[in-house]
C-alpha cells in the first residue's frame, strides 16, 4: 500500500500480506498516521477493489479519525480489469 499526501507529495508505503479487510484496514491506519502527523482528521482515495469498498462507512477508521473514499470510479482504467497482462 502507497499513500501520498497531496499537499507536500510526502509518500509512505507497507507490503501487505493479503488483500483482505483487516489487512488493509491495519495498512491504513499505520501508513496514515506516518503521513498525517498532528492532523485532526484524515480522508484517504483508494482503489474500487472490493477490501476498500468494504472500508468506506468502518467504525474502527472513524475512531482513528481516518475516512474513505472510491477514487475515480468513472475512469475506466481504475474500475477494470486489463487484459493481456
């Protein structure tokens, strides 16, 4: 996981294991709390894969002060798959 912060271009990233819920949940809040020191409140734009989908209304993001949000679901090249990879 890659996460950059728009203003400065700061960039912070973590493998992950698997794709799932937890693990990306987990991802987030440690390379966003690297990234947003001191902030009040953070909003990350992540892929439409369906683990991000699944972290959009989370409770546990919503106590670290951290949301989600599907970036650019109209771009194709986001929404599917390419073939012939």
């Amino acid at each position: 996981m890659i996460v950059q912060e728009t203003v400065t271009s700061f960039t912070a990233s973590q493998l992950l294991d698997n794709e799932r819920q937890e693990s990306l949940r987990t991802a987030l809040v440690n390379v966003s709390t690297t990234v947003t020191v001191g902030w009040s409140h953070s909003c990350s734009r992540t892929h439409s894969a369906p683990g991000f989908r699944t972290l959009i209304n989370d409770e546990l993001l919503r106590q670290q002060r951290l949301a989600t949000e599907i970036g650019r679901v109209k771009n194709i090249n986001k929404t599917q798959s390419r073939k012939g990879l």
